[in-house]
C-alpha cells in the first residue's frame, strides 16, 4: 500500500518477524543531509556538558519535508539527563536550525537492541515522542553518511520512550542501493483499548 503524504508518497509493506508477529515496513522519502552546528549551544540547550556530544559525527540538521537535529551522545545517562530548554535554543533557532532534536546513544536499557533515542520537539511547549518514525528515518541516512556502524547494510533495533514511561520499539534498515540511501522504518502495534462506533 502507499501513504500520500504532504512529503508525497510513502510505500508500506508488511512482513513477519522471526518471532511470528507482523511489522509494518514503510519507505522513507529522499532524506537530505544539511548544516552542523557546534556542540557547546545544542549541549546549552539540553542542558548537558559539551563533553557529553560524542565527537566522531556531527551534530547535524536532516530534512525530509520536515528537518531535525540529529545529536550523538556518549552515554545512556547523558540521553538521562537530557532535557530541551527552548529559551537557551533560540540562538539555534535565529540560525535556521529546527527545535526538533533526535538524540541518540550506542548503550541500550536491554543488549538485544542496538540504540537508545529520544526526540523532543516544539507544540506550545517542549514534548517528547515515545516513537519517531520520520526521525529512525533520519537517523538511517545519518549513519549511512558518518559510517558510525560500519560501511555495510543496517538492520537495527532502537529503543525509545523511556523517560515518558512508553517504552517503545522503532526498527531501521539502512543501506546504499545504485549509489543513492535506501531507508525503511519498521515497527507493530499493540492494541491497549478498543470500540465500537454505534
């Protein structure tokens, strides 16, 4: 099946997992690699230490209709620690970078997942998404582009939701294809209440 999207159309497919259960495929649009910024005003804006940023990659603006922050961190207690101040972001901001920040780290909370994110954006007010399809999305063609994982095919498990109490499971597959990144985001649902409309 396709989505349109406002970013146009977005492919689904629908596969079985090893362990019996049905995931959801979908096909990220054309993801764009922008501007990077230093680490000392995005770690102002979290409110951590710039030495908490890991340095082998850029923190760095993605778009794909929308655009974000990717941030790398050191460590599970950095990601812990970190919260979106958008008063010490509207330096960021006046410079054209997006207050929507993707943060990620290679320790997990369970070893068989391979990332930890979290994704705070701006709605009246600093919220936080349990789940972020379009920013995994992101992610897939940031690692690609910095060969943080390796230079091959990923095919990751990455955590997210839970500082807000939602644990969540987003996957990611990520690969070069005719010299272009190739990105699809994975992940099921399960149900927690239902209706009936009368």
């Amino acid at each position: 099946m396709r989505l349109n999207l406002a970013v146009g159309q977005v492919p689904v497919t629908f596969e079985f997992s090893a362990e019996g259960e049905e995931v959801a495929w979908f096909l990220a649009p054309p993801v764009a690699l922008g501007a990077s910024c230093a680490r000392e005003p995005i770690a102002t804006a979290l409110g951590i230490s710039p030495e908490d940023i890991a340095i082998e990659s850029p923190v760095q603006q993605i778009t794909a209709g929308i655009s974000a922050m990717i941030v790398p961190l050191r460590s599970l207690d950095a990601l812990r620690r970190s919260k979106l101040d958008l008063d010490a972001y509207a330096p960021l901001a006046v410079q054209g970078f997006p207050p929507l920040i993707y943060l990620f780290c290679r320790q997990t909370h369970h070893p068989q997942n391979d990332l930890c994110v979290r994704f705070f954006f701006e709605a009246h007010g600093v919220r936080e998404d349990p789940a972020t399809g379009n920013g995994a999305a992101f992610l897939g063609a940031y690692l690609l582009q910095h060969g943080l994982l390796g230079g091959g095919d990923l095919s990751l498990r990455i955590e997210q939701g839970y500082e807000v109490r939602r644990p969540s499971l987003v996957m990611l597959r990520a690969r070069m294809a005719s010299g272009a990144r190739e990105v699809s985001v994975g992940g099921r649902v399960i149900s927690t209440i239902g209706g009936e409309l009368l």
